[in-house]
C-alpha cells in the first residue's frame, strides 16, 4: 500500500521512503512540558489503493498497513473475541452492548497490534533491532513480537517503573536498560540511542506507525461483524495512541468506500489524568498532574493528545471522565457478572459506557450497538487487589471441614 505523512497540525505533506517520525518544523516548537506535544504524523494510505479493496472478498486487516507484515501467525494479533456480556446487557437495558477482548493478544495488551506493524516497518527498512521507552504495556508487547519474529529490543524504562509491568519484557528477551529518571527522561535516552546506534523508534506516538498499527482493532471488528459498525465504541484513552488508531481504522473503511459512516468514538479518561478531555472541552492543549490508579493511563501530558482531540470531533464523539472509584468497580463488575478478568486501565472503557448508559438510551435507543474496548488482561497488574480481595482461610483435609465450613452459611 502506498502512502505519505500528513502533520496533524500543520497539515505539511511528506512523501518519502525514509522512516519519519515526528513533523519536523512542529517537532521545533515542542519547547514548553506544560503543553501538548505537536507534529504528530498521520499516515495517508494511497487512495487508488483504499478504493481498490472495496471490491476485494476476504478483507483482512492487513490490506490496509502501508507495510507487509511477514508470517502473521508467528505472532498472531487478532481476531479477538467478541463477547456479549448477557448479564450486563440485561442489568443496563441495552441488548447490543458487547465487549471486544483485546485482552486475549498474545502479550496480554492491545499494544501488540501497534507492535505487529512496527516488526514490518524494521523488516522493510532491514533494520534488526527496534528501541522504545515504556513503563509497561508497550514495551512487553513490543518484546513480545520482538522474541517472535528474532528481532532485537532496547527497551528504556524509568527504574521506579513497576516491576511486575517489566518482567514480562526481560523474559522474552529485551535488553532492558532502567533510567535514574522519569519516564520523559527514559524517552529522550532512547531516541539519543536510535541516534547513536541505529534501529527503528517505537516510541508510542512519536513513530507515526504505532497510531497505524492500533487502526487494525476497527477493521478487525468491521470485519467480525459482517462488514458492518457499531454505532459507538468506547475507547480507555490515556496517551491518545489507542484512540487515535481506533479512529484511524474507521477513517480508512469510509474512504475505501467500504462504509458510509464513521462510528462515534468515545474517550474515556479517568478525572485523575484528563488531559485530552479537558482539552476537547476548553481547547486548552495543556498538562495535568496524573495521579490515577490505573497506571497504564496515567499521563500527565498526551503524545497523541492533540490528534485525539481533533478526532474525537471528527467521529462526532465525546469525552467521558470517570473516578478512580468507578474504574475499580467496573474492574470487579466486569469479572464477576461477565468473566471478564482487565486491568484497571481497560476496565475504564467500561466505567465510562455505565456511567453514560442513561444517557445513551435518551439520545439513541436501548438498541444501540456499542462496543467496549477491553485493552489489557488483568493478570498484568494484581497489586491492585491489594486490600481488596480476602483470600477464604484453609481448611483441614476432612469431611468434617468441610461440613463445619458449609454449615456457618
Ligand atoms: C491496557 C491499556 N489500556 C489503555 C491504554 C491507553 O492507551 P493510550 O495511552 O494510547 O491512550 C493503555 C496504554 O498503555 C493500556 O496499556
């Protein structure tokens, strides 16, 4: 597929075969921390080529990156399972709610998808090694496809990071450097490595590619549903990569021509790292101090911020903010009355569908289809059942345990 960069800000086009990062004259006035980064690179798919798929019969996901990726199976993203969660669909009124399980990909995260892609992009370039800085989910979904396809990562992370979050990355084989800084400070080390010894950036948001490869979860869905959309689809947004990509992959089904319309988009922050909602609301692009509970959404300042705003305008969606309270509930509600076991940062998509179902059913109807994007298993963070789940005591290995046990209740 062939494609060029367009600047999310300055609209400035690129046609190149080099690998680009951000917008070189916006990249200049990145100077002020306190707001949003600007100069992030959309990737524009050639539209004789988008057009050309409209006719084509077994569409994958695939047909839409502007790189081959080799031996998809040899780390297979996607599909993934789309459940109906009947408990809940009846609790809340709305039958057509379903949760798409981007928790079943095989590092355990929805970053795989933007990982996937990245191995095509070095393939292409011929380069064998790829460098990110990561405090979690991306760098273990990065190494992940890193030990499947023989590729070598460098894998920058600041050395208060969470060290279950990292033990995924050693174990497949990463070279993890830990940082006496902050995550800011692991990102600049990482790119001054790419500078000095070479191989692709991964860094989310920074490398165009990563909001390309995350596209692949809508048009897997158009796909799974018959080559049809949800009408809204709600989105854990902590960066805005995530939600950039979701966008994206609709964008690219609407000017293939293989859909009329783009499904509205819902951002779902916690109140304890709002930056884009509040952004969408008062058009102020600044930073937050992020305190929430859910780790893999705690941003202070979005690497993909402003292209989420303009996207969330462009699906006609919204924001929606949640408490640390509401995504913890969700956690449990989601695992008890679904079987749907996420972490704290995927329970907050639906946090945000509970909080705005009254509101759904007003403006739509109880048949509106929705879908909840459930972006991270929760085996990735148990420390937070800490002071939350009582284990049961043990019993003595005898029938009378187990009839004194039964009989309290
Ligand atoms: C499980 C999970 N959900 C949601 C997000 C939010 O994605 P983004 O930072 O692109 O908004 C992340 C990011 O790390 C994540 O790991």
């Amino acid at each position: 597929m062939r494609f060029h960069y367009e600047c999310n800000d300055c609209h400035k086009e690129y046609y190149t075969d080099e690998v680009m990062y951000l917008c070189p004259s916006c990249a200049k006035e990145n100077t002020d921390p306190a707001q949003m980064r600007k100069g992030n690179l959309v990737v524009v798919l050639n539209e004789e080529d988008l057009r050309a798929l409209k006719e084509k019969e077994d569409l994958a996901f695939y047909d839409f990156f502007p790189y081959e990726v080799p031996d998809h199976d040899a780390f297979p993203v996607g599909p993934t399972p789309v459940a109906s969660p009947i408990r809940l669909q009846s609790k809340y009124g709305m039958k057509n709610v379903v949760c798409k399980c981007d928790s079943a990909l095989p590092s355990g995260s929805f970053k795989d998808r933007a990982s996937q892609l990245i191995i095509g992009q070095a393939k292409s370039h011929n380069e064998e090694k790829i460098v990110l800085a990561s405090t979690g989910n991306a760098g273990a979904a990065m190494s992940c496809a890193g030990a499947a396809y023989g590729i070598d990562i460098v894998l920058f992370v600041p050395q208060t990071a969470p060290v279950n979050k990292l033990m995924q990355s050693v174990l497949y084989g990463a070279q993890v450097v830990p940082v006496k800084g902050t995550y800011d400070d692991a990102f600049a080390l990482s790119i001054a490595y790419t500078d000095n010894f070479g191989g692709i950036n991964r860094n989310t948001a920074y490398n165009p590619m990563t909001v390309e490869g995350k596209k692949s979860v809508s048009i897997e869905l158009f796909c799974q549903l018959g080559r049809t959309l949800p009408d809204i689809v709600y989105v854990s947004t902590g960066d805005g990569c995530i939600y950039g990509g979701v966008v994206k992959g609709f964008i690219d089904l609407y000017r293939a021509g293989l859909t009329d319309r783009i499904p509205k988009v819902v951002c779902v922050q916690s109140e304890k790292s709002n930056a884009i909602a509040h952004a969408w609301e008062t058009g102020e692009y600044t930073a937050v101090k992020a305190t929430t509970v859910a780790d893999s959404i705690s941003v202070s300042s979005p690497a993909n911020g402003r292209m989420a705003v303009r996207y969330i305008n462009e699906s006609d969606g919204w924001a929606t903010v949640v408490t640390d309270e509401q995504i913890l509930e969700s956690q449990m509600e989601l695992a008890k009355e679904a079987g749907l076991f996420v972490e704290p940062a995927a329970a907050c998509a639906w946090a945000g569908f509970v909080k705005d179902h009254g509101r759904l059913k007003e403006r739509f109807n109880d048949d509106v289809n929705v879908c909840v994007l459930l972006t991270g298993t929760g085996f990735k963070d148990m420390g937070v059942f800490k002071d939350r789940i009582t284990m049961p005591s043990s019993i003595e290995n005898s029938v009378d345990a187990v009839i004194e046990r039964f009989s309290q209740h």
